[in-house]
C-alpha cells in the first residue's frame, strides 16, 4: 500500500539583514596607521608607518551604536 504524500508548504523568504554601517574613523578596515616615533625625550618622527587597532570599532570595522 503506498504512503499517503505530504501536502508542500510554500517557503517563507527572509529579507537579507542590512549591513552595518562602518566605521567612521577606519572606514571599515578595522585597523589605522600609527606613525612611528624614534627617541626617548624628542620623540622624532620617522616615515615609517605600523598598523594598529582600530579603537573605535575594537577592529571589526563596523560602526558602533
């Protein structure tokens, strides 16, 4: 004896999340640019550059509320 088929059911589409907005001081990147100091009472400015954290949005590039 063949099983009884079950009725379908229409699947319900969910509107996508918006996307966060980003971060206004690392445009989203979720690090800045420090520039790099030489010296222990001048303090000289080098040309070199390193990558830090982004303290506003703790690097994960999304604005905070």
């Amino acid at each position: 004896m063949p099983t009884a088929k079950k009725p379908t059911t229409r699947r319900r589409n969910t509107p996508p999340a918006p996307e966060p907005a980003k971060c206004p001081d690392c445009d989203g990147k979720g690090e800045t640019r420090e520039t790099v100091r030489v010296g222990a009472r001048k303090g000289r400015v080098t040309d070199d550059h390193q990558a830090a954290l982004c303290l506003t949005c703790w690097g994960t590039g999304h604005a905070t509320d």
